[in-house]
C-alpha cells in the first residue's frame, strides 16, 4: 500500500499541469446620459442612445475603449460628441494614447468626434454626420477603420500624421473629404467625393490603395510638398 501510494503521487506531479482559471473580463462602466467625463483607464458602453446640448463624453484617462454598442449620440450644432482632454481645451494637457471609439452614430454637434490630442487611437465603425464643423478630428499615428464622415459643415476627416486609413467614406463634407496638417498618411479603400474643397489635402508624402476621389469642387488631391504614390485608384470629374 504504501508504494502504491508513493507512485501515485509521483504520477500526479510529473502528469498534470494545473492551470489557473481566467479571470472574467470586466464589464464595461455604462454611460447612459450626458455630459460624461471618463477619467480611468477601462471599457465603457454607452447602453442607450444619447441628447446632448454641447459635449457629450469627455475622455480623460489613456486606456480607454468606448463602445457606443450601435448607438447614436445627437446634439444641438454645438460642443463636441466625444472629446479628449487636450482638445477640451487644455493646452498644456500631455498627450493621450491609447483610446479606442467604435461601433456607433454621432450626429448635429459643433465636431463629431475631436480626438487629435491622443496618439495610437483607433476609430472604427463610427458614422460621424451633419456636424456643423467637423466630421471627425484624430491625432497622429493613429488607425481609423470601417467609418463615414458625410454632410458636415467643414472637413470630413482631419487627420494626424503618420496616420493609417482603411475603408473610409468622406463625401459631401463642406470643405475637404480628408485633410492634415501634417504627413505620412496612408489611405486604402477610401472614398473621398462631392466635397465643397479637395477630396484630400495634405501636405507631404500621401501614399493611396484601391481608392476614389470624384466630383469634389477644387480638385482630386492637393500636396502642398513632396510625394505621393497613388496606386489602382480614380480621380476622376473634379474641378
């Protein structure tokens, strides 16, 4: 008995790896009216759709997923419908990193979405329309997927240098489709058309896959420097 006790335990320690159960992932901080301010790091979801008269989310903290879960959020022509602290006029604010926005509509403010003090943001699955300036602004290094700026008041799209878009719709926008101030921008699958400006105006090195720019009032692209590479794409009707 007791060398078969002996070689059980051997055969339990040399056989078997215990793994530790994983932990349940957190669930997500809801956001039910306006105005919000997220000030932690941590996924938040806005759970019903959203009336603001001026901004509706502040977003303070890096680290931060906000999901509008197919929501739209509405406003009156003023404020903002997602903020970073930079942008909310602060200044002398660090940069943020870091913030996720998906999956939801944001319509009839002063800009849509106003994210260029944040760095390594993602923008996807979001409809940003008929906001009085712009549709959306975000910062450099930043990826913006599988989203619509249409029928804002100025610029669909201002975007941040070193900067990735990929299947992106920009049109009737009252100035330009896309616009920066900046460079390294790469477009893929983007449509820029009937915009009151440019379809894209920037200032160095644009490079473009697979992508429309049509019927825009001053022109298909402007570069104001040096280069572009522009590949299987139309400019086609512009003025």
């Amino acid at each position: 008995m007791g060398r078969s006790k002996g070689l059980s335990r051997v055969g339990l320690s040399a056989g078997i790896t215990l793994l530790a159960a994983a932990a349940p992932a957190a669930t997500p901080s809801p956001i039910t009216s306006c105005p919000y301010t997220i000030s932690a790091p941590g996924s938040y979801a806005v759970v019903n759709n959203l009336v603001s008269s001026g901004t509706c989310i502040t977003i303070l903290a890096n680290g931060v997923i906000l999901d509008l879960q197919g929501h739209t959020i509405t406003g009156n022509g003023t404020g903002h419908g997602i903020i970073d602290n930079q942008r909310g006029g602060d200044s002398t604010a660090p940069v943020q990193t870091d913030i996720t926005i998906k999956n939801g509509v944001i319509s009839h403010f002063g800009t849509g979405v106003a994210t260029s003090g944040t760095e390594f943001a993602t923008i996807t699955e979001i409809i940003a329309q008929q906001n009085t300036f712009d549709g959306i602004d975000f910062g450099n290094s930043s990826t913006m997927t599988s989203t619509s700026s249409l029928q804002n008041g100025r610029d669909g799209i201002e975007v941040g240098g070193n900067s990735s878009v990929v299947d992106v719709q920009a049109d009737r926008n009252g100035r330009h489709g896309f616009r920066t101030d900046a460079g390294n921008l790469s477009l893929t699958n983007v449509e820029a058309s009937s915009n009151g400006g440019y379809g894209v105006n920037i200032f160095y090195n644009l490079t473009v896959f697979d992508s429309s720019f049509e019927n825009n009032a001053s022109g298909g692209i402007l570069l104001t420097f040096c280069c572009a590479v522009v590949i299987n794409s139309k400019v086609n009707n512009n003025q």
